[in-house]
C-alpha cells in the first residue's frame, strides 16, 4: 500500500553516523504498473527511484529543491532516470520497460538489464537555477553499490546503500526499501569497524524487505545501543504534469512546429503522454487551433 511508505532520518553515535531507511512498496509498485516493467527492470528502476529518495533525504534542505539519479549503463533497459523532491515526492522513467535478462542464481539480473558500461550521475536541483551535478562510472550495474561508490567517491562521505525490490512471480512489486547510512568524520577505526560488520551481517536487502523488516528495525540491527530518530515523513510516487504544463510545452515549441504537428495529425485529437507517469493529454483541432494562436 502507497500510503504505507515512508522515510525515517536519524543519526547514531553522537551525531557521527547518519542514516536514513525507506520502505517504498508502494512507490516501486506504482512504478512498476504506470510503466509495466518487466521484473529485472522493476528492481531496477525502484532502486534507482529509492536512491533518488534517499540522496534527497540525506542532501536537500527545502521541500521545493529536487536530486535526479540517472544510470546510463548501456543495457538493453536503456536510461533510467528518478527525480525526488523535498516533499517526499519521487517519479522515474526507463528507456525500454520491457527489457529482460536471465536470473542469476534465481535472483533478478539488474545489472543484465542495467548494463556495466555507463554511468551514474547525480543531479542536485537547488533553485534559483542553481544545480549541481556529479558523475562516477558504474561499478556493478546493481544500482546500489553504485549509489554508495557515487557518495563515497563524488561525496566524500564514505557511505553505504542498499536497495532491494521483491518481484512476484506474476510481475508485481510485493516488497521495496532500503537505508544509507553515513559515516561522518570524528568516528575511530574500531567504531567503523563495528558498522560495517553489522552492515555486513544484515541480509541483502530483498530478503531484508521481504522479511517486513521496517525502516525501524533496520536501524535498530545496525545501530544495537540506541540511535536518535529525526524525522519520519510519508514518502510516495507524484508526478506534477498537468494539462496546462503540457499545454504551455506545446506553446513554447513555436508557431512552425505547431503547425506541422497539426498538419501531420491524422487524428481529430493529438495525444500527449508524459514519460513519467504514462498519463495520456488530449488536444482537438480546435484546441490545437487555440494553442497555434498563443504562440504567434
Ligand atoms: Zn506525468
């Protein structure tokens, strides 16, 4: 269920490790049926659509700021992109939805449909038309250790990810979530050491969200002692298209253009379809004739 979903932000060891947790099922699964997915792709997209939630926990300031993670690894899904907001607010999008790639070992094979080639970059949408990006070549296609190798690398902040999505085997999304946890300077060698041996003894994180283990108990089973929780906020799939944003979109393409989309539409009715949520928008003629004179 959507409204299940939510973050959580805390922070450990006297403000030395910060660590956010997700569960995102409805997110993934909404995402999944608005594009219909194909399994690896599922996992895919959802763990890039929860790392755009969770970079955007842990790096925005302002509900109205945005973080955009975007993996081109040159496999036959194609690119695929996630924008998340302050609000909690995530939408995405994949080149080719229907892609496939044997499992491996009975997992689904991300990185057979992601591809290793590419990249990964990060988008950081400040306002004021103040953006700021940073790219690291992927490292598995698995998308999670590709997030961690970005913060750590582009970053600096050593940090680890895990993003899992559980797959139905009729093509549903029955599970997604995920954490990152961050280690800050002012942390010792034996204070790391004892993190990231629990980080090493926590289940992949399909198994993690397939066992219903909340955002909670995740913290609570790398952070034993006690953690201080921030914040806990709903997290959902949003797309913030409407008729009149495509409208204006259609305005600024020109007058040229405009005319030749309607001298080439067969139709009575051109359709627009937004590439992150699949919703269809409808122009007649006389709508089209009307967007025509906007634009002289
Ligand atoms: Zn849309």
């Amino acid at each position: 269920m959507q409204n299940g979903d939510y973050m959580v932000r805390a922070t450990a060891l006297d403000g030395r490790v910060r660590a956010f947790a997700l569960n995102a099922t409805g997110v993934v699964s909404e995402l999944q049926r608005r594009h219909g997915t194909w399994p690896a792709v599922s996992a895919a997209l959802g763990r890039t659509a929860m790392g755009a939630l969770l970079f955007s926990a842990a790096t925005l300031k302002e509900e109205d700021q945005a973080l955009t993670v975007e993996v081109k690894g040159g496999g036959p899904a194609g690119r695929i992109l996630a924008t998340a907001n302050g609000r909690g607010e995530v939408r995405g999008l994949v080149g080719n939805p229907q892609a496939h790639a044997d499992s491996r070992n009975g997992k689904l094979n991300v990185a057979g449909v992601v591809g290793t080639g590419g990249y990964l970059s990060v988008t950081r949408d400040l306002g004021m038309r103040e953006t700021y990006q940073g790219t690291v070549e992927l490292q598995s296609g698995e998308i999670g250790l590709d997030l961690a190798y970005y913060l750590t690398k582009s970053e600096q902040t050593p940090s680890a990810v895990a993003v899992g999505v559980f797959v139905l085997p009729d093509g549903s999304v029955d599970a997604a979530g995920g954490y990152l946890v961050q280690l800050l300077p002012g942390l010792d060698d034996d204070e790391i050491a004892e993190i990231e041996r629990r980080l090493g003894s926590l289940p992949h994180p399909t198994s993690l969200v397939k066992e219903g283990v909340g955002p909670e108990q995740v913290l609570e089973r790398v952070f034993p002692d006690g953690f201080e929780l921030l914040d806990r906020y709903p997290v959902r799939f949003h797309c913030p298209c409407s008729r009149e944003r495509f409208t204006g979109g259609i305005v600024s393409l020109g007058e040229t253009e405009i005319r030749r989309i309607i001298e080439e539409e067969e139709n009575d009715t051109t359709e627009v379809v937004c590439h992150f949520c699949n919703q269809a928008y409808h122009f007649t003629r006389e709508d089209m004739a009307a967007i025509l004179e906007a634009a002289r």
